[in-house]
C-alpha cells in the first residue's frame, strides 16, 4: 500500500449541466405551451417569478400565501429522506421539511391586473 495515493475530493464550482439551468429559448417555449388550464400554471410562473427550488414549489401551501400583502412565505420543502425499517432495509419517503433558507417572494408579478 505504501505505493498507493488517496484521491482528494476537491470541492468544485457547479457547472451549468450540474444546475440544470433552462436556456432562454427553453423557458419561452414553455411559457407558450402552459396555459391557464393546465396544471404546472401556478407552480411554473411561481418558480419561474421568483426563483424557488422545485423541492421548495412542491411544499407550498396555501398558507404560505397571502394576498393581501401580496408575498409568498418559503417555510417548508419537499424532500425524500432516507429511512431504515427495523431489518435494517433502506427505503426512501418523500417528506416536508425545512427548506435551505426561509424566504418571503413579493406576488405582484405573479397576479394579473
């Protein structure tokens, strides 16, 4: 072993494909396509407006918004956690839980006139 090197693991910077981060065309194409009707309306120009992560958009409640003030509350996320049963079997479950940091989203973008 004395011939052996341990490999380091080096933090590095994420990269664009890491991210997954939509190109402009991408996101005007879906613009386009999801209408009023369809179901990702709301959580596709809230994520769209104003950033959210998509775990953060999946533990929305409507208590977490307020219309009279006109902002969104992140408070919570949707997460899958890892579980052990008692034969020590691992399994994951998609569970709330806090998100990485607490934010407050202004809503006037998102409501027409």
């Amino acid at each position: 072993m004395q011939y052996v090197e341990l490999l380091k693991v080096k933090d590095r910077k994420p990269t664009r494909d890491d991210l997954k981060i939509q190109s402009k065309e991408n996101l005007r194409l879906m613009n386009e396509r999801i209408n009023e009707d369809h179901p990702f309306y709301l959580p596709f120009h809230i994520g769209f407006h104003c950033g959210v992560r998509v775990g953060e958009l999946c533990g929305l409640e409507w208590k977490h918004k307020n219309f009279d003030e006109m902002v969104v509350e992140i408070e919570q996320q949707l997460i899958n956690k890892k579980f052990t049963d008692e034969n020590g079997k691992e399994y994951y479950k998609w569970v709330v839980g806090s998100p990485k940091s607490k934010s407050v989203f202004e809503l006037f973008q998102l409501v027409k006139p």
